[in-house]
C-alpha cells in the first residue's frame, strides 16, 4: 500500500466527545473500561481510536474521545448511548454526549516511518 493509500485508510471525519466526572475511587475501574473499550471498537473497521483525558480539580473532569471514519460513529450510536448511560448510573452523575466534524488530525510521530519509507 502506498504512503498515501495508507493515510486515506486511517482518515479520521468525526469524533464522539463523552464528558463526565468521576471521584478517586471509580478512577481505576474507570481506565480498565476504557481499555475494554477501546479493544471492543477496534472490531468496527471505521475506528481509529480512543483518548480518555482527566482533569484533577478535586472531583476528576473526564472526557474521552472517540475517532472515526465513515459510518463508525452513526453504526455505534447505540452503544455510546449505552455507554452513556451505564457511565451515568456508575458515577451518579450526568453524562454529556456530543459529535464533531474533524477539522484537523495530526498522528504525529506514527507518520515518521511512513515519510522515512516513501524518502528512500
């Protein structure tokens, strides 16, 4: 597959934003899920994958992210929902929901191989 095949076939279009807080003690159980999570998608060929952001300020902020590419986030929209609502009931809070367009992804240093193969 050529450099730029293999850029098309990782594109990400669309992220699914999951916002919540969570206290110190649900924090551990909390990034097992995600990594349960994260393998589950993988199976969805449109996912490209998963950040779980923390913010600390007492009662941890949590937002994770989902990445996806063509019917991913509409195939999964159930699940989240799902999702959402098992969160809400564990953290006994409210679980906010939301979807983007993606204007902009960089994958960083993962590119580095592909830029050095197509160089030489």
């Amino acid at each position: 597959m050529s450099p730029s095949a293999n850029a098309d076939h990782r594109k990400v279009t669309r992220a699914r934003v999951l916002k919540f807080s969570v206290d110190s003690q649900h924090l551990p159980g909390l990034t097992d899920a995600l990594d349960l999570a994260s393998i589950r998608l993988a199976e969805h060929p449109d996912f490209r994958g998963l950040l779980g952001l923390q913010h600390d300020n007492g009662r941890h902020e949590i937002e994770v992210i989902t990445l996806w590419d063509g019917q991913g986030l509409e195939d999964t929209a159930a699940e989240s929902e799902v999702s959402r609502l098992l969160i809400a009931e564990a953290v006994d809070l409210g679980v906010s929901s939301k979807c983007y367009e993606v204007l902009s992804f960089d994958p960083g240093s993962t590119r580095l191989p592909q830029l050095s193969a197509h160089a030489s």
